[in-house]
C-alpha cells in the first residue's frame, strides 16, 4: 500500500507478507512479514528517470524498517521446530541530482534473535545458534549519457559485515552498470559488471 502527498514531496508505503509461490505452501509459521517507508523530497518530486544536464537539482531522504518472525531457514520441512527467526530491519536512505549527475547512498542494519521453540522441558539444552547482527550499505555515482535521457553509466561500491559470535564475516563489492529508465515507471533494467570480494 502507497501514498504520496504534497506534490509527491512526500510518500509511504507499508506491506505486509506471507510469502508468494511455494513460499506460502513452505511457511509454517502463523506470524507475517511487515514493511513500511517513508521517503521526502523537499525541493520537488524526485523521479527516478534521468535528469539532464540544466535540470534542477533535487534530493531525496527516507527511512525504512522491517520485522519477520518465521521458521528459521536453517530448517527443513517436516522436521520438528526448534526456532523461530526474530528478524528487524532499517534503513536510511540519502539521494541528489540535477545537471545530469546522481549522487545516492543507503545504510542498512539488522539483527537476528532465534527464538526457542521447543517445549519447556527440552529447553535446558541452549539452541546451537546465536543473535546475529549485520550492517553495511552502498554508495553511488551515475552519470546520464547526453541525448540519452534515459540512459545512466554508474559505478556503484557496498560493503556489508555480519556479526556472529566467532564468525564475523564481510563482503565488499565494486560494479559499473548501465542503467535504462523507463520514462514514467518506477522500473529500470541494468547490465552491470562487478567484483566481489568475502572473507
């Protein structure tokens, strides 16, 4: 569900899941996926189609958040449920453009809690999981190609760290793209090269 107001300046979106597909079937769980948004653009509606050279600059800010309890994925249907994933999400996001440039960058953070599941009396025995923890994000720079409005050259780097006790792990990855809008959708395709690193 979305909503925009003040000339688009300002737009939510909330959604609530269970899984699509043979995600339903495989979901045992009676709890659901929420998500909500809130996203400002205080010098004007900010439109994913590109801005060409000469165009005014605008900018654009949003926060994000998510909560999922579910069958932790670490078990396989049909098995007796130990534990529930107690997932929460958040993000917060910043973006500029106008004269053919796009500067746009996003945090992420989550945290993971399995929840014990099984019956009191097996319970003495502590799950063989911890709380995880991961943060990271992304930053971009793309570029319009004149007399293609529609057309961004972008190069794009992410980082993320996992927290786990004895297991931080990290990933880091540098991509060049190129990215076609569709003028008017919120929808774009890409082609993108990349390298990425883990460890």
């Amino acid at each position: 569900l979305t909503s925009t107001a003040l000339q688009d300046r300002l737009s939510a979106a909330v959604g609530v899941w269970n899984g699509n597909g043979i995600g339903v079937k495989l979901n045992d769980a009676p709890h659901f996926r929420y998500e909500a948004r809130i996203d400002a653009a205080p010098l004007g509606a900010y439109d994913l189609v590109s801005h060409p050279i000469g165009s005014p600059v605008r900018t654009r800010f949003g926060l994000g958040g998510a909560l999922s309890r579910d069958v932790s994925s670490r078990q396989s249907k049909g098995v007796q449920l130990t534990e529930y994933d107690d997932l929460q999400g958040f993000s917060a996001f910043v973006a500029a453009k106008g004269h053919g440039v796009e500067v746009r960058a996003e945090y992420f953070r989550t945290a993971n809690d399995p929840i014990d599941a099984r019956p009191d009396a097996e319970r003495a025995t502590p799950l063989p999981v911890a709380s995880t923890t991961g943060r990271g994000g992304y930053a971009q720079v793309a570029f319009d190609v004149p007399g293609l409005d529609k057309l961004q050259v972008a190069i794009l780097g992410e980082d993320w760290q996992t927290d786990a006790p004895g297991q931080p792990t990290g990933e880091q990855a540098l991509m060049v793209a190129a990215n076609w809008y569709w003028k008017g959708d919120r929808c774009k395709l890409q082609a993108a090269w990349q390298a990425r690193r883990t460890g």
